[in-house]
C-alpha cells in the first residue's frame, strides 16, 4: 500500500482531537483569546452542555478583514510576532483553537474593531470556510460554536450527560476567572451555575473578593496573603487557613503568569507545606500564581496547555514550600471562623429536637453538660503575682472543683483566646473572651505546643537529650525492629538513641528530654509504624516531622486531666504565641470561637 498524504480537513479533525476533547476545552480556547485581545468583560453562554451551543461575547479590540480570514487557518496567529517560543506572553499562541473548533462544528464569527465603522462576519462549517461580509457588531468579537463535534459522531459518544459537561465549563471559567479579576466574567445555561461577576480594581482586596466568589464567601476570612520573591520567581496568591479544608483538590487554584495550570510540581508543594496541618485524606483551599520570565518556564508541554516546565523546578518548589509555610505560620493561632458556625448549628439541631413523627410530639433533647463536679471554675487573678510561667512548667494540678464563678482579669478578656473560666468533662478548656467564648480542646493544643516546640529545637541547637539510668528494653516484630536499626542515626538527630539488642528487640539509651517521663513503650512502637507509614516515599523532613509529632502526642497532656486555673490560662498564652495552634498535628481545629451575639440568637435573644 502506497503512502499518501492525508485531506487537510481529515488532519484537522485529527488535530482536534488534541485541542477540543470536550466543549470545556473549546470555551477554554476561546476565553483565553478573548482575554489576550484585552476584554474587560467576557460573557459565555451554553445549551446542552456546551454540545448544541457556545456563545462567547467580548468588548475585546476586535479583528479586521483580513484578521477575520487568517484566524481559522491552521498555526495563523497574532501572538508570537517574532517566533520565538521562549518570550510566550499570552494565553494562547498555538493558532490552532478557531480552525479545529470549524473541523468538527459549525462556527460563527462577527467582531468589529472599535475604531471601525462596521464589523464583519466569517462561517465555518466542517471545515469549509465562507467568505467575510459586513455586519453590525458592536466593538469586541462574538463567536458561536453549534453543533459541536456534529462531523465526528464518534467525538459525541465519549461526552458524558449535559449536567457534568456543564459543570466542567463552570469550573473551567471559574479558574480563568480566578486568575483574572480585572475582567468581568458571566456564565448562562442549563446545570452550569450561573454567576455573573464584575471586575475588580487590580490589587489584594479587589482578588481577595472574586476569590470569596468563586470559593465560598468564607474564604476571605480564613486566608492569608502570600507575597514571596527569590532570584526573579515572584509568587502572590491567598493561602487558606489548615482547618479550612475539603475533601477534594477542586480548590487548590494555581496559575503560572495568569495561565491557570494543574502542574503535578506545583501540586507536590502545596501538599509537601500542607502536610504537616492538615489531615491526609483532606486538600486545603488557595490561589497562588507563579510570576516569572516566559523564558525560565515552557508552556509548550501539552495542547491543553495545563502543564507547564520550569528550568528551575527545584527553586519553584521551595518557593511554593517556604512561602506557604511562612505564612501559614504567620497565622498564629488562627482557626477557621467556620468552626463556631458547625458548633452553634450543633446546638441548634440538640435544642430543636426535630418535628413531629408516627403522629405523637417530638422528644426534646438537651444537651449533657456533666456534674457540677465536671466543671472547673478558675479563682480571680492575684494582680500582685503575674504569672510568669510557662504551661508546661506547671505541677500536676490537683483535682478539686470550685463553687464559686470567679470574674477574671479585665486584660485577658481582651486577650485573642480570652480568659479561662471552667473545664468540662476534664477535656474542654471554656474561656471568656470580650465577645464571645472559646472552647479548647486541652489534648490537642497542647499536642500541637509540644510539637512545634520539639520542631523549633530541633532546627535551633537540636533536641535535647536525657540518657536513661536504666536503658529500657522495647520488644517489637523483627521487621519494625530492622527498620528502627535502619533509622537509627535519623532518630539520633531527634533525641531518640537506640541500638539493636537482639532479635526483635531495640534497646533505648536516650531520649528526647520533653519526652523522657512518658511512655517509652508506647513511643517506639508509634515510632516504628511511623516509619513504616511513611517509608522512602516522603522526604527524610517529613519523615522526621511525622516521629516528632508522635512523640508530642505521647507527652502532651490528656483528655480527663484536671487542670488548675493557672494551667488552663498558661495554655491559652502559650497557644497565642505559638505558630499553627489553631489545628492539631492530626489536622483538627483545637478550639472554636462561639461570639456572644449568636449565642444570643441560639437562646432567642435577639
């Protein structure tokens, strides 16, 4: 059989195949160019999902004739002037976008520029390209595509329903606009979830509110800015706080140059500075946006152009990993503030007790406080003492309960965790702040305490060691055994010394000092599944990070635990100035913050 070459049209649809796989792809394309011909305001608009019809109007600058003819020829394009394909500046600069949409539907184009008289008009029908004619237009560019994939069936029979095909083109535009708060976006059609939100003045307040758009309007209020530059990558962005979390990647938005990207790079990073505050099965909500020159990143690596190439990955992802650490760090002790909301709709839901069922009332269920017994109430603040020490200096406390409410000191209700004034069940610290109350979980702050601290010593001057007056022996499964030995100069560098002794067994001659009192046993043992857990998958870092964090867990004061009055405020100073204290070293929020007028409301009130 002899070689041939294949119809133009034929090759065109081939090519297709590549650019639009699904009418997202397509209102992509021509967003994207609607963006680079500088619109202010880009509206789209669909049917079916995108599959009978794609509108999209701009007030872009518009083409001329003989603009309007070139553009649905295959590789014409007005974005590459001088050819080079490592000075990329615009979204698009393929050409390909218009003649493989016109391959495979029927495509209309009317567009003005806004210095001209008239605008023109360009149809294109599997392939075949009709001659340009005058029409009214207003200044921009509107493109329809019908049809889609009409001259390739087999195209239509890997679509999936309408519904999810919407759902795809509003999430695909949300992310462009995202990146783009400068422009207008509008969205119309059936299952899509239509929005319509207008620009924003260029600037942190004007992208913190269309990020609240797209991602929830409590995003604002649980983010954190992000501003970072190191040798000329420039990173910007909003970082959501660990405890506001979902439970899938959809709202982790990364951009490299306003080009909206799923980079696996620059997803790796995110999770690598997440790790450590947020739960494994969970993903937290941001924007970041890599700004670098075009000509250290390759935005040629696939026709989606979804992935991109760094010359310098390395500096990429350290950036991404130092400037989100840092900032979330910056966050202190901040907790999401949707954590009082999920509490009072709690005490709603126990207060309501539900309707009427099988014809009789409802019984009403009130919630469980405990004893008088179970409540711990602080006595006053002696203002010629200061309390000067830390939490974890304090003695056992002893375990007698209080009869009377004591007022607390005026300072610490204008403290950020207020003043402690009760502990319930031996587990929930109760404090009074100047509007509202917190409720703290004692086990989990101070597990986080323990860990940062134990974090902070070891990049200081490394974590203090205690030598063993007797070396305690811990007996495991031989292969946890191994795997400790295997370690053991990485656990050394934690304060943990161990040596082999004998088959399945370790012998523990060191221990790190905030942890030399507890439970040894319980210490290698977590240890070992640690490093079983984690392996050679993760960086040595995160490896040691995750054995610091068993070891807090073992030292940190548990649930049922009286505390003294003393104690209880220690932990709250403490928590205040330590970093990430608004989620334990599992992920989980330490406290929630109730304000004094929604618990009005829940009582009736107001």
């Amino acid at each position: 059989m002899s070689i041939r070459r294949l119809d133009p049209v034929l090759v065109d649809r081939i090519a297709a195949g590549e650019v639009i796989e699904r009418p997202a792809a397509a209102v992509k394309e021509l967003v994207e160019n609607a963006i680079d011909a500088g619109a202010s305001s880009i509206a789209v608009t669909i049917r079916a999902g995108g599959r009978e019809l794609i509108r999209v109007v701009d007030d872009g600058i518009g083409m001329s004739p003989e603009d309007l003819t070139l553009c649905v020829e295959r590789h014409a394009t007005s974005k590459l002037p001088d050819g080079d394909l490592f000075a990329i500046r615009s979204l698009g600069f393929r050409g390909e976008a218009l003649p493989s949409i016109g391959s495979v539907a029927r495509l209309s184009i009317t567009t003005r520029q806004r210095d001209a008289t008239q605008g023109c008009a360009l149809v294109v029908e599997a392939g075949a390209k009709g001659a340009v004619r005058p029409a009214a237009a207003a200044p921009g560019t509107r493109i329809e595509v019908s049809d889609l994939f009409i001259f390739t069936p087999a195209r239509l029979k890997f679509l999936k329903s309408d519904r999810a095909e919407a759902q795809a083109v509003s999430d695909m535009l949300r992310r462009l606009a995202i990146a783009h708060p400068e422009v207008r976006f509008s969205l119309e059609g059936e299952h899509a979830g239509a929005f319509d939100w207008p620009a924003e003045p260029i600037g942190s307040d004007g992208h913190l509110r269309r990020l609240g758009r797209a991602l929830g309007r409590d995003f604002p209020d649980n983010a954190v800015p992000v501003e970072t530059e190191r040798e000329g990558v420039r990173l910007s962005g909003f970082a959501g706080l660990p405890t506001f979390h979902r439970g899938t990647s959809a709202g982790v938005h990364m951009a490299v140059n306003g080009r909206p990207v799923r980079d696996k790079l620059l997803l790796s990073a995110v999770r690598g500075a997440y790790a450590d505050v947020v739960p494994s099965d969970r993903h937290p909500v941001l924007y970041l946006d890599v700004l670098c020159d075009p000509a250290v990143v390759d935005v040629n690596v696939h026709p989606a152009k979804s992935e991109v190439r760094f010359r310098d990955p390395a500096l990429v992802r350290g950036l991404v990993v130092s400037s989100l650490k840092a900032a979330l760090a910056g966050a202190g002790h901040r907790a999401t503030t949707t954590g009082g909301a999920r509490t009072l709709d709690a005490f709603r839901a126990v207060f309501s007790g539900g309707g009427f069922g099988n014809g009789g009332p409802a019984t009403i269920q009130r919630p469980n406080f405990g004893s008088v017994a179970d409540w711990r109430i602080p006595e006053p603040a002696m203002p010629t003492q200061p309390m000067q020490a830390g939490f974890s200096d304090l003695a056992m406390p002893s375990a007698d309960a209080r009869a009377h409410l004591a007022e607390p000191p005026q300072d610490a209700l204008d403290r950020p965790l207020g003043a402690a004034r009760a502990q319930v069940h031996g587990t929930y610290i109760v404090a009074q702040t100047r509007d509202g109350m917190v409720i703290v979980d004692q086990h989990a702050a101070h597990e986080r305490l323990v860990y940062e601290r134990l974090k902070a010593e070891r990049a200081r001057t490394g974590i203090a060691r205690q030598p063993m007056l007797l070396p305690e022996v811990v007996e495991l499964d031989p292969v946890d055994a191994d795997r400790l030995n295997a370690a053991a100069s990485d656990l050394a560098s934690l304060g943990l010394v161990i040596e082999s002794f004998g088959l399945g067994a370790v012998l523990v001659r060191e221990a790190p000092a905030a942890v030399a009192g507890g439970d040894l046993q319980g210490i290698v043992r977590d240890v070992a599944d640690a490093l079983a857990e984690h392996g050679d998958a993760g960086s040595l870092e995160r490896r040691l990070d995750h054995v610091l964090a068993t070891m807090a867990c073992h030292n940190s004061v548990r649930a049922g635990r009286r505390l003294r009055p003393e104690e209880m405020d220690a932990l709250l100073r403490e928590m205040e100035a330590t970093p990430n204290s608004g989620q334990c070293n599992h992920g989980r929020p330490t406290y929630v913050e109730l304000k004094l007028s929604d618990i009005e409301k829940l009582f009736g009130r107001r």
